[in-house]
C-alpha cells in the first residue's frame, strides 16, 4: 500500500471509534504536521468518508465504523466453510471485481477480495452501484471451474440462495428477485454481478461480485437509481459487524461454487420458490423496445425465469431482462 494509503488507513483506525480527536493528536500518531493531516482529511473526504472537525475538539467520523481486516474475515470464513481461502483488503479501488478480473487473466486462483472504498462499482446493465465508505459490504470471489457439461447456467441464482440461506440464518427475513438481486421487502438490498474469464462450459475464471447495504440508507437512498433497504433495518447494530458478515457471505459464495461445480443449477432449483419474492405474481419482463406482461411461474433448471403468457409457460433466459412487479393484476 502506498505511503498516503497506509497513512489514511490509519487515520481512519483511529477515527473509527466515532469520538473526537484532537490534531495534535492525529498528526503525532500519524508521525506527520498537521497541516499535513489536515490535508490527509480532505484526501479522504474526496473519496467520499464523512469526517466532521469542530474547533477545539478535533476530527471524528460521521458514524463509528468496524474496519474490515483480512485476518477477521479469513477465521469467519474458515468457520463457515470448513477450510481457509486467501483474503485481502484493499484500502481503495474502482471494483473489486475488476480488480479480480485482472488477476483472473493472469492465472491467479481462487481469493476473497473486499475494499473499503470502492469509487467505480458496477451492478447489471452498466448500473453504478453506491457503496458510501463504512455503510456496505463490497465482496468479490475468484473460483476457477472445471470443464461442466451444464456450463455456468443458474449460477447467479444458485449464488443469491446461498447468500440468502446466510442472511437467513442471521435472521434478515430476505427475498430474492430473478436473476440476482437481494430484497428486503420490497426493497434491494443488495445485488450479485458475475463476470468470466475462459468459456461459461470451462475451463473458466468466474469473479462473482456481492454488493450489500448494511447501514445508512439515507445517503445510499441518495445516490442509488432505486428504493434500497439496509441490513440494519433487519438487524439492528449486527449489521455493523462487516468482517464476520464478509466471513460468512464469502463462504456461502464458496459453498455454492463447490456445489454448483460438481451438480449444477438443478441442485439448487427447488430452494428457489422459497425465496421467490414474485412466485405466481403478474410481472414485466422489461427487454429492449418492449414489455412482455405474465405470471411469473418460478425457475426452470437452468435458471431460466418461467414466465405464463396466454395460458401457456414459457422460459425467458437472463441477459438485459428486467423484472418487475406489476400493480395491475390483468396478465
């Protein structure tokens, strides 16, 4: 990490507890004058970290956060997954799944790769995706596939029933939408964004990016192109705790990489409905120049989206399809 990087990430470790510190302080913790820290205070508040200064008192955090640390989110992984994966932590970076895209060109094996500032998120369709510094998770997997006589159909709905199976179990009452997007009610909370290197029938690279709202909706709310919901709203003050969330969210993306690996989209179909925030709803599959109204009638296994037109079902495949509920119920 650059000297500016590290000298920032340490400024942030010592804010990251919400109460005031003085200049003085901070610059003598930092080794550096403080019209020099000044300075590093204004780099941070260009990418986007709330850090409010009052005279006499000094510099805090908007809001007290838990840094992510590789070493936290590895154990809470290997708890989760039974065995350990290499994870790392970047300070900044335009995408965690660029960046693994990248190393994925180059050979690089299966990681977890997380950041705390992420400027240039990407969601489906060449959405941006807001991830205010402290109020989300930014998570990115590299799995490399085998050759698969079922390709990579389903994955991305096969990832989303694991992580909701996760969610679940920390008890956030979660939904999902066809193809990959995370609900809570009937607002996203969160959104999968799977990339490959290679042939979708493999040998392949897969970077499979995860996106969650865990606090401050308000500010994602205000750069977000949607209605957005935050894992807070679930749970309260567990919604904090980013490394174990990390730990436990990347296992569940191993997991079913693992599984999708040896038995493909079939074995995960039937928790589908489960978890179907629109089963047997009139919908709109929105495609390019048109709208086509239906029931939505769950999954096929392959992932694809049954859709009921006319009394007959029919299967509509991912790409540029958008999905959403109708409030008028004529089909």
């Amino acid at each position: 990490m650059p000297d500016g990087m590290a000298r920032a990430r340490t400024l942030l470790a010592t804010l990251a507890d919400g109460r005031f510190h003085s200049g003085q302080e901070l610059g003598q913790a930092l080794g550096v004058s403080r019209a020099a820290m000044w300075k590093l205070v204004e780099r941070l508040r260009k990418y986007g970290v709330q850090i409010d200064a009052v005279a006499g008192r000094g510099y805090r955090l908007a809001q007290p956060v838990e840094l992510l640390e590789p070493t936290a989110i590895a154990a809470a992984f290997e708890s989760s997954y039974g065995r350990p994966l290499p994870v790392e932590v970047l300070f900044r970076c335009d995408s965690t799944n660029h960046v693994l895209l990248e190393r994925a060109r180059a050979g690089a094996d299966a990681q977890l790769l997380t950041t705390e500032i992420q400027h240039a998120g990407r969601g489906r369709w060449g959405r941006r995706w807001a991830a205010p510094f402290g109020s989300s998770l930014c998570l990115s997997l590299l799995w490399r596939f085998p050759p698969l006589p079922h390709g990579l159909a389903g994955l991305s709905l096969a990832i989303a029933i694991g992580v909701a199976e996760a969610l679940t179990a920390l008890e956030a009452p979660v939904r999902l939408k066809w193809p990959n997007d995370i609900l809570l009610g009937e607002k996203k909370l969160g959104g999968i964004l799977i990339e490959i290197v290679g042939e979708v029938e493999g040998p392949c690279s897969a970077v499979i990016g995860i996106g969650l709202n865990l606090t401050g909706g308000e500010t994602i709310a205000a750069q977000a192109e949607q209605p957005v919901a935050t894992l807070e709203q679930a749970l309260g003050v567990r919604a904090c705790a980013r490394n174990s969330l990390a730990g436990q969210v990347g296992a569940a993306m191993a997991s079913v990489c693992e599984r999708f690996a040896a038995e493909g989209f079939a074995a995960f179909a039937p928790r589908w409905r489960q978890y179907d925030a629109f089963a047997d709803m009139p919908v709109v599959l929105m495609l390019p120049g048109e709208d086509v109204r239906g029931i939505a009638r769950g999954v096929d296994a392959r992932g694809g989206l049954l859709l009921e037109r006319d009394g007959r079902v029919e299967t509509r495949h991912s790409g540029d399809l958008r999905l959403r509920l109708r409030r008028d119920t004529a089909a």
